[in-house]
C-alpha cells in the first residue's frame, strides 16, 4: 500500500511516499481503508522527533482518519466490512498517513449518514478535545463567558460552536482580523484581533468586554505565555483549561493571578486520557450526529493529496490556516 513515512526527524521534506506492506487486522482490531486523514500538530511534532510518545523512525504519522472497514479481526462485534467509520488512535499510533490502518476496535466509530468521510476525518482531535473540555471538564452553561483562545484554528473554531450551542457567551480570539471576523461566523458574540491587542493588551481587552470581571471559563489551546494570560483573564471561581503547548515554551505563572479568585486550572491530553481508560466512542457519535444535524459545521479549509503530506505540514506550520487541513488518500 501507498503510505507516508519518517525516515528521519525532521522538516517537513522529511515526509517521503512509500509502498509498505498492507496491514492485517489481529485479535480485537479492525482493518480500516482511509477516504481522509486529518493533520494535525501533533504530527508536525511526531515528524520534528519532539512529540512526548514519539518512537523511533521509520514512523507512519496520523492520529485520526475516515473510511471504510475492509475487515475486522477476530472477537470484534458491532463492526464489520462495507461500514462508513472514523477512527482515533494516538495510542498505539497506527499511522493514518496510509491507505489502510488496523485500528483497536474500541478506537472505530460508526458515521451516521449525512456526514462526509472528509469532515469525519476531522472531528476525533480538534473536536473531540474541544467538546471533552468544555462539556465534561468546564461543565459550560448559558450563565457562562467563554474565552476561545486561536479560535480559527480546528479546535478554537470547534469550541466556539459547541460554546455557543449551550447559550454561553463566547468571547473568540485570534491572530488577524480575518481569522477574528470568520471566528464570528460559527456563533462568537465577541471576536478580538489578537494582532492589535498583543501580550498585556489582550489581557486588559478581555477584562474591558467582562465589565472587569474576567471570564468564566479560558479554553487556552496555545500555552506558552498565552497561559499565563489566561489566569489574569479569568474571573472569580472560574476555570482555565489548558490543552497545548503549540508555542513550545515555558509558563511562568504568577499564582497570585489565580488562587486569589478561587479559580481552577484543568488539563487535558487526549492521549493520556485513552491510556487511563477513557473510551471516547459515545462522544464522537454523539459529535457526528450533531454534524448530520446541522448542528455543527466542520470547516475543512484545505483537502491535499496524500502524496503531498509535506505541503499539509508547510500550510500547517505557517499558521494561515483557517479550521482544518485534511488529506485525502482515497475517493470511497
């Protein structure tokens, strides 16, 4: 089968085509041929040799893919051959930069119909992590305020739709005024142009558009210093939650900016979430049939062939990108 492969850490010309063997599904896997596979950093990082479960190359990057199940393995039920699936694995790390995948059969989800395999390859990440954050850990209601951090990216976009479905105010921040301005067209009822309101700045336009109270609820998928901002943007008894460190730098945090407002620090790292147990199928089905509804809309800003994987990763490295960058292996 065609695949894209690492052969040594590097830039984005490290990611090479190759024909490898076609995997076969063992005891509780299921064989699964990729239509799409969704890009994400955590690639980029797998490919630079920096990613913290990395292995040694040669790697097959990709930690979440769409298709069709071609087989299934011995003891998996409730799965079988023809069906329409996405699929999740940064566990075990498969490689979905690949025409076919085996895949835990507790890692495959059935799509609902009304749901492209395109837009399918996109939600087990960036959607799956912003609704695990602000549904499950910042518990956002109606009564809340939330501050979406780099929200024309696949998670900041994902998170101002599911925030703004519980009714919450959503407070969407990002890089440019076209980002701002297209982060408004998934619900935010506030968008800030970070490029205008840099470092302090950004701080002070959060508190001015909370009447000095501070947000409810900071959704920091930046890290860096971006996180110790959002301590000082957060209000009383409100929570941060953090889920990146794509600045790759440290924090230096002033506890004083949060113990004094009761306020509570959440950490999310979906990985590590599936090695202690977490079985994420109930909310990715419960996300694509909101998708099929209409409910949400998945922007897929770019579609590039598989053989074109180092393009993905340049667009994504330059962070111009608006939702996510998809590759498509496979018409199905």
């Amino acid at each position: 089968m065609r695949a894209v492969r690492i052969d040594e850490f590097g830039g984005p010309e490290v990611l090479v085509q190759v024909e490898v063997p076609d995997p076969v599904a063992g005891p509780g896997e299921v064989l699964v041929r990729i239509a799409a596979a969704g890009v994400n950093r955590a690639d980029a990082l797998v490919r630079r040799g920096v990613y913290h479960r990395a292995g040694r190359p040669p790697l097959i990057p990709g930690v979440e893919a769409a298709g069709v199940v071609a087989a299934v393995g011995e003891g998996v039920t409730g799965l079988e051959a023809g069906q329409r699936v996405m699929a999740l694995d940064g566990v075990n790390a498969p490689g979905f930069y690949a025409e076919f995948a085996v895949v835990p059969a507790t890692q495959v989800t059935v799509l609902p119909d009304g749901v492209g395999l395109t837009e399918a390859a996109a939600l087990p990440v960036a959607w799956l992590s912003a609704w695990y954050c602000l549904r499950h850990l910042a518990r956002v209601t109606k009564e809340d305020t939330v501050v979406v951090k780099a929200a024309a990216s696949g998670v900041g976009s994902a998170a101002v739709q599911i925030a703004a479905e519980t009714g919450a105010r959503v407070i969407a921040l990002a890089g440019s005024a076209e980002k701002a301005a297209w982060a408004g067209e998934f619900g935010a009822h506030v968008t800030v142009d970070t490029s205008v309101h840099p470092e302090d700045a950004e701080v002070d336009e959060v508190l001015r558009l909370t009447d000095g109270r501070g947000a409810d609820v900071v959704l920091d998928t930046v890290g860096g210093r971006a996180f110790a901002r959002s301590l000082r943007q957060v209000g009383h008894g409100g929570r941060v939650v953090a889920l990146a460190n794509v600045a790759l730098e440290q924090s230096t945090v002033d506890t004083r900016d949060f113990y004094p407002k009761n306020a509570a620090i959440l950490g999310f790292q979906l990985t590590n979430l599936q090695i202690h147990g977490y079985d994420p199928r109930n909310d990715l089905r419960e996300l694509a049939e909101r998708v099929a509804s209409g409910a949400y809309r998945v922007p897929v800003e770019t579609v590039v062939p598989l053989e074109q994987a180092r393009t993905a990763h340049e667009l994504l490295e330059q962070r111009s990108n608006r939702g996510k960058i998809v590759l498509a292996v496979a018409d199905l």
